[in-house]
C-alpha cells in the first residue's frame, strides 16, 4: 500500500500528456521531473501544469542524466535520485521511428535510435541506485508508449528485468 505521493520521472515528456493521464487519474503526485529538449514543448507542458500542486522541475536534454556514454553515469543518476527521488514511476516516449515497422529504413543503429535503448540502462540504473536507499524497497515502475519491445532482442533486453516486476506496455 503506498503511502505517499509518487516521484515521476517524465522522458521525452513533450506537452506533458502523461502527466496529463496521472493527474486525471487521480494519483497522487509530489513531484515530477520533465526531460525534454523541445523549448515550445516545454513552455506549453508548463502551461498545461501550472498551478497544480505538484513540483514540476524541467530539464532539457536526456543526457543530462544519464551522462554521454552508452552506458548510464552512477555518478550522475545517483545525483538526479539525491536531487528529486526517489522515483516511483518512469514514463517514457522516446524516440522510436527506427524501430517502427512503418520505416521503411528502420536503422537501429542510428543516433536517435539508441535513446530507446538507453532509457532501458537508466531504469536499470535507476534500479541500481535506490535500492537499499532511501527505503526503497521495490523497482521503479516504467510504463513506455507504442512501442514493442519484443520484435527486437537488442532493446528487449533492456527490459526484460522491468517487464517481470512493473508495468510494461
């Protein structure tokens, strides 16, 4: 039974439309961190969000915190889980045209196309660092949009952990 307002982590967050989904279903929320690089975005999000009761912070680009490597920075997401966690909730929107079937490229190796991939190492990450902190006892929740995963080992992988102990799309 969770006893206090969730701590969401919003990536490529765009107008804000999953935050739109928790508030109407009527979750309790303290805080949420947007991660969105778009500045028209952003400024309609805060718009959207204005005046709700929850703390809303903005940061604008993903690696800012997950670090430049392919791999995700401890050092960095132990310093976003210090600064607003620990997270109860990922929402995800990232990029995914590589992987669409409607692509009639679908290069996965492409730059745009590692960002799903590496939403999966920050959940992991995530995972990692909270833990055994902060009374965390369960996995972040992660809850991502039309994506599936299953079609490709690569990025299933990623989230296979996640799939068994939280929700999945």
């Amino acid at each position: 039974t969770r006893r206090r307002p969730l701590r969401v982590l919003e990536l490529f967050s765009g107008i804000g439309s999953g935050t739109v989904v928790l508030k109407r279903l009527k979750l309790p929320i303290h805080t949420i961190v947007h991660v969105e690089h778009d500045p028209v975005a952003i400024e309609v999000c805060k718009s959207n969000h204005q005046n709700d009761g929850i703390i809303h912070e903005y940061i604008e680009t993903f690696e800012e915190i997950y670090g430049a490597n392919d791999e995700a920075d401890a050092t960095i997401v132990l310093a976003l889980v210090d600064k607003y966690g620990p997270f109860d909730l990922v929402l995800s929107g990232a990029p995914c045209q590589n992987y669409s079937g409607l692509n009639a490229t679908r290069d996965q190796n492409s730059e745009n196309a590692q960002y799903l991939k590496k939403v999966g190492r920050l959940i992991q990450k995530l995972d990692d660092v909270q833990l055994g902190t902060n009374n965390v006892k369960e996995k972040v929740l992660f809850l991502s949009e039309n994506v599936v995963f299953s079609e490709h080992k690569e990025v299933d992988e990623c989230y296979t952990d996640q799939a068994q102990g939280g929700l999945t799309p």
